[in-house]
C-alpha cells in the first residue's frame, strides 16, 4: 500500500525540505534532491540509487496505485520508499513548475581525482571557487554539449548537491564526471597526468584562438569578481583570454567556459 501524505508539516516533507536548504543535512544524511523527470533519468543513468521517490498524481497524471512506481517514473520501483503527495505538498517542495510531479531522495557519493578515467587527449574544464551554484550548472551543460571527459571543482563555495546546481544543469552533473578537490591537488593531478594547464585571464595572456586545444588539456577558469589566485597562474603552461571589445572587462563565467571549450572542439575537428 502506497503512503499518501496531504499534509506540508508531515516529518518527511520537513526532511526534504531541509536537504534541499542545507549542505549540512545532505551531508549528515548522505542525500540529495533531485526534482524533475529528466534529471532523475540521468541520475539513475549514471548509477546513482534512488532512496525516496515524492509523486504528485495529479502532476504526473497517473497513481501509484494503478500503474506503480516504475510506470510513473522509470527507476522509481527500485527506490526504498516512494510516496504519493498532495498538490499542496508539492507546492511546497518543489523548487520550479513543469517538473511532471515527481522529485527523489539520492544516495550521495563522492568521486576523487584517482576515480577519473581519462582518455589520452582528454579536455578538462577546472573551475576555482566559482560561488554562484547556477553558473556552475550552466558551465556543466556546456561541458556536457561540448564532450568534456570531466569538470573539476576546486575550493568550492558550494556543495557538488546543490539543488540550484542540479536544476541549472539540468542533470548534466550526472552526465560528465565530476569532482571537487583543492587547487594544489588538481594543479598535482594534472601535471602527473600530463594535461596542459590554460588560465583564462586578462594580465599576460594572448588570444584564445591562437592557442593550441588539441593536445591534452584543462581550461581554468575563477571568480568573475576576482578571478584566478596566485597558484593557477604560475601553474599555467599558458595564459589565455577572450577579446573584451566593449567597455565592461568580464562575461559570465558560463559564457566564457562555453566560448573557450567550444573552441577546443572547433579544433580537434569533431
């Protein structure tokens, strides 16, 4: 028998709610939210268990009961617990409209450096201490479009389960590996590895379209308010940036990255 709860002040719906609003909880818990049906596709794509399923049948337009878990959302029959909720309920915990009624509870797992698996030429996109959870979701769709083998987070100011992070990708932090580590650990990574390190940035630096993308290669990029520290620029085998022909001196830090890994793309010939 499928639970139903009509009530917002039900203790699970206080649990969602505080893993959607706290790094702390997601961590103590070791779960994340993941609000959407394409979101959660990708998620159970990429192995990730599903631990509670939220369905509000008068979103998805069919109950549990009549047709189970799996029918309403491929995947969902393999969750621990799924429940159907009221359209006051999901009011409550969803984050946007348009996400076809179904949000889940996700078993955290974290990925190391040493867990990636690079080809030989591979094109990494490192981000240092970028703040704003939507820019790095939006720099993760277009790692996701432009085939990057993985996205490096270093120093973050906020967790890889954000759920602004998750909605802004729209699930492509499950599709392109994805890591967070300190910048000396990366800058160690990258130079064992072999893979040259180009630093996006005004001072010292030539056009990115005269610089070379083809061989093994990690593009990183700062803060727009601050950009890189100190530790990327003497690492970097080169410095690069992007013409400002206007009176302002920074794009969004998406834009940039979507500009700067397009390129590495126009120039592998894919």
């Amino acid at each position: 028998m499928i639970e139903y709860i009509s009530s917002p002040q039900n203790p699970k719906v206080k649990k969602l709610l505080a893993l959607q609003q706290k790094s702390s909880e997601r961590r103590a818990e070791g779960l994340f939210v993941v609000e959407g049906r394409r979101e959660i596709e990708h998620c159970i794509e990429a192995g990730y268990e599903i631990d509670t399923v939220f369905v509000c049948p008068g979103i998805a337009g069919k109950t549990l009961d009549q047709v189970g878990a799996g029918a309403v959302m491929p995947g969902c029959d393999r969750a621990s617990k799924v429940f159907e909720v009221s359209p006051a309920v999901y009011e409550k915990i969803a984050y946007r409209a348009g996400t076809e009624g179904v949000i889940a509870e996700v078993k955290a797992r974290s990925t190391r450096l040493g867990d990636l698996d690079l080809p030989s030429d591979p094109l990494v996109m490192v981000l240092e201490s970028v703040e704003k959870p939507g820019n790095l979701g939006a720099v993760l769709r277009s790692a996701d479009a432009c085939g990057a083998d993985a996205v490096i987070v270093c120093d973050p100011l906020t967790d890889l389960w954000n759920p602004n992070l998750i909605r802004s990708s729209i699930g492509a932090i499950f599709t392109v590996p994805t890591v967070a580590c300190s910048s000396a650990e990366c800058i160690d990574f990258l130079k064992a590895k072999g893979i040259r390190i180009f630093t996006a940035q005004l001072q010292d630096s030539e056009l990115y379209y005269d610089t070379d993308f083809r061989g093994p290669s990690a593009i990183v990029m700062g803060t727009e308010s601050t950009g890189l520290t100190d530790i990327w620029r003497k690492a970097a085998d080169a410095h690069i940036r992007i013409p400002m022909l206007g009176r302002l001196d920074s794009l969004n830090v998406s834009v940039s990255a979507a500009i700067l890994l397009y390129e590495a793309v126009r120039q592998r010939g894919v």
